[in-house]
C-alpha cells in the first residue's frame, strides 16, 4: 500500500520521465488509485491507500 506522498511521488516520476498518463482515477469509497500510462498502456497501478480516514 502506498501514502498519499508516495501516490503523489508515483505519478510525478511518470509524469517527469515523459510517459503519458492515460487515465488518473481515484475511488474515494475504496481509498484507491488507478493510474494508466505509457504510451501503449504498458503501465498500470492499482494502489490502496494506507492510512486514509473519512
């Protein structure tokens, strides 16, 4: 599980090493991030989020 800096740290390395980010999707109900990205879709991250509170 990832904290919400790494989450955040994740998708700026995606975005600083050029690979375009397809889809950024949160679930708010399962704390979850989604997060697609490359340029053929070859990356995909599904992370649940440790940590969060309502």
């Amino acid at each position: 599980m990832l904290s919400i800096t790494e989450a955040i740290f994740l998708y700026q390395l995606l975005s600083n090493l050029y690979q375009s980010i397809q889809v950024f999707r949160y679930d708010q109900n399962l704390k979850t991030l989604y997060i697609q990205a490359g340029l053929k879709d070859e990356i995909a991250v599904i992370e649940q989020f440790r940590g969060v509170t309502q």
